[in-house]
C-alpha cells in the first residue's frame, strides 16, 4: 500500500476494465458508509450524508465498465446479463434492431459521455474522469463517427458493421456532451468536435411546417420536439462556449419554434413530434418538456428577459405534476416509470432552473427520489432496476439506464448533494 500515492487512482487491468485503487483509510471510509448505509435501508431511515452523491455516482460508473465492458475494445454492451431476445424497437427500423447485438447501440453508449461529463464537472475528479474520458469514452465513440457520407455525423451503429440510419437527436445529446467537455476543460478539440455535429443537425432542418429538424436523416416524415429541443439547448451551449451570436439566434429559433408548434396549451408541456401532414403525435416524455425547460433558463441567463424565466418556472410544475406521482404511504413525489434517461434528461433542465432562481424544490425531490434507489432498487451487483413502485424487478439491465443513474447522482454532487 505505500506504493499508492493517490487515495483514487485508475488504470486499466488485464481484463480491460478500468479498475479504483484505495489507500487503506479510503477502505476504512467505504466500510463505515457501507456499513451505515446498511443501517439505514434496514432502520428505513435512509439518509444521504454531505458528498455521498458523487460517491454513488463513482461506484456505479466502476460496475457499468465492469460489467458492460470487454477486453478486446473501448465499446460498451447493451444488456448485462447479455439478452440474446433483446431488440433495439427505439430504432423505428425492425431489421436494423435485430441484426446488431455483440455492442451498444450509438444511444445507450452516448449515455457512458454524459454519466462521464457530470463527474468530469466536479472539479476535484476533473482530472481524473479526463482521462476516463479520452481513454475509454471517445475512442469507443469513433467507432460511431461515419465520414462514409456527408456531412459527417454519428451512426446508429458502429461502423464496421452494415450501415446503419443516423438520428439527429443522437448527434444532439453528443453535441451538448462535447460543448460540456470543452467548457469544463478548454480542450480545442472538443469544440471542434461539437462543431462538426451541428453541421449535421443543421442539415436535418427545412421549410416545411416553417422549419424544426427531422428525427432520423433516413426517414424525413416528422419533425420532433427530442430533435429540436435539445437543439435549441445545444445552440445556446456553443453560443456560451464561443459567443458567436449566431448560435444565440439558433438557439432561440428553435425554442420558438418548437413551443408554437409542440406545446400542449392545457398543461405546458410538450407532445412528441408533429408529422409532415400536420397530425400531431401527443406522447409525452419527460425529456423533451425537461429540454425546452433547460432551454428556457439558458434563455433567460443569456438575454435576462423575464419571459424566459416565466416559461421555465411554468414547465417545471408541470412537469413536477406530470411525471411524479404521490401515492399512499410516499411522504415525496415518486417518480413515474418511464425511460430512466429520459428523466435524467428531465432533471438537467431543473438543475439550470435552479442555477437561475434559486429554489431547491425540485433538486430536493429529485435526491429524495434518487435515494430511495440507492437502497431499494439495486441488485446484487449494483446495478439498478427502473420501477419506481418497487414491484417489479429485470433479469437483465439496460446500459442507458444504468448510465442515467451515474449522471443524475453526479449532478446532485456538483449542487453539494
């Protein structure tokens, strides 16, 4: 041990993965938490002590690339235990779905960028989760990037396989992970990087129903709030990152855009997309409300114009109204099931709410919600299930899942959780 100089430290062991190494106080310090928190889940007291987010989010991060990783690649699994049933139908393309299993798919590994990013932004492990970052995250990520047609975007798989459709929403959420990386680190190229996406969303958009980007550059028949809305996030992040105006001005096109066109006027939030004939698919999903939400405060800290900020404390309650539930016995709103990412998407929209206004009551919620899964819906590995009602349990856990809890728990961290 008094070779180890670091209390954490990763490298990469011969199986591939990367592993933590502690010095033995550190041990000391995990057996006690372990130990309390123990206590807690039995006593059904559970209570989360000062920086135990970022703890969570570390432990579960060493379990995804322990259980999702190989020792042949930087790629990532879709399904632990493997699940030779499993079809990606979040494609829209039933021969695409069955035909690629050995790795992830583009959505669910972009999900390891984000978990990644959110510790990368706790400027303690800044360093370390770099390194993680250019060492695992994005050489996996290349794999994606197909320069075969132009312009240059991210498929849906990699690129040694047949190929495969690409989503305008995939390359967004890669886009705003990137512009993240290089705001955090002023590391050029990932500015460069983001650049080179928004070129490709950029070309996902046209004239018909006045504008608003397509869903899948393949299949141009609708255009939807998921594209659009973190598009307009993704704008506002360049325009922050290089405070070239254009972005602005993108950044609000889109907001506009997107809320003339896909707000429901009875509640605030958002329907899924708008087809090219004008009918309207009114699925709602907690991240496309949670995007125009983030959009909003993004907005209103750019341009201080209160309307903004009027509109983001709006959506906010009713998504809070929406997408918890209160049922007998909870003393906090529940999360109602529905895509895990979806909801960490949600949660990034209240986290710049708060940045601008101040009111916790939504992050404290959150916490609530993120502890009750802390102790109650892991399983013997650590990795978690998604039924927030408790009853129902997975044989076999979903990469983008598992990805969300890393970077929900990591942005409860960087609010001192």
């Amino acid at each position: 041990m008094n070779k180890c100089k670091e209390a954490l430290r990763f490298r990469k062991g011969r199986n591939g993965f990367f592993k933590v190494e502690m010095q033995m106080k550190q041990i000391t310090k995990i057996t006690t938490t372990v130990l309390l928190s123990a206590l807690c889940y039995l006593t059904g007291n559970a209570q989360r002590s000062k920086g135990q987010s970022a703890e969570r989010a570390q432990e579960t991060l060493t379990v995804i690339y322990a259980k999702y990783g190989n020792s042949n690649n930087q790629l990532l699994t879709e399904k632990f235990p493997y699940d030779e049933s499993f079809k990606a139908d979040y494609l829209d393309n039933p021969e695409q779905a069955a035909a690629q299993k050995k790795y992830a798919y583009l959505w669910p590994f972009s999900g390891s960028f984000s978990a990644v990013n959110s510790l990368m932004e706790l400027p303690k492990n800044r360093a370390f989760y770099q390194k993680i970052l250019d060492q695992r995250v994005l050489p996996g990520l290349m794999a994606y990037r197909d320069h075969s047609r132009e312009p240059v975007g991210y498929a849906s798989y990699i690129n040694s396989a047949p190929v495969s459709d690409r989503f305008y929403d995939d390359n967004v959420w890669l886009g705003i992970d990137f512009t993240d990386s290089y705001v955090q680190t002023k590391k050029i190229d990932y500015l460069k990087h983001a650049k080179e996406i928004w070129t490709f969303v950029k070309s996902g958009e046209d004239e018909k129903l006045g504008g608003g980007i397509y869903w899948c550059e393949q299949k141009k028949e609708s255009k939807n709030t998921c594209s659009n809305a973190p598009a307009a996030v993704f704008a506002l992040k360049l325009f922050e990152a290089t405070k070239d105006k254009e972005y602005l001005n993108e950044g609000r096109r889109l907001y506009e855009w997107t809320k003339a066109g896909l707000q429901d006027p009875t509640d605030n939030l958002y329907w899924d997309n708008i087809q090219l004939n004008g009918n309207i698919g009114k699925a709602k999903y907690s991240y496309n409300s949670g995007q125009m939400l983030q959009a909003a405060a993004l907005l209103y800290k750019i341009t201080k114009e209160k309307k903004y900020l009027l509109d983001a404390q709006v959506l906010a309650k009713s998504c809070l109204n929406y997408f918890f539930q209160t049922k007998d016995g909870d003393n906090f709103p529940i999360l109602r099931n529905s895509n895990l990412w979806f909801h960490a998407v949600m949660m990034r929209g209240y986290v710049s709410l708060y940045e601008q206004d101040g009111n916790k009551t939504y992050l404290d919620i959150f916490a609530k919600n993120l502890d009750r899964a802390w102790y109650k819906m892991r399983d013997q590995y650590g990795l978690f299930d998604v039924d927030w009602t408790l009853e129902k349990k997975q044989k076999s856990k979903w990469l983008l899942d598992q990805c969300a809890f890393v970077e929900m728990y990591g942005r409860l961290a960087q609010l001192g959780y």
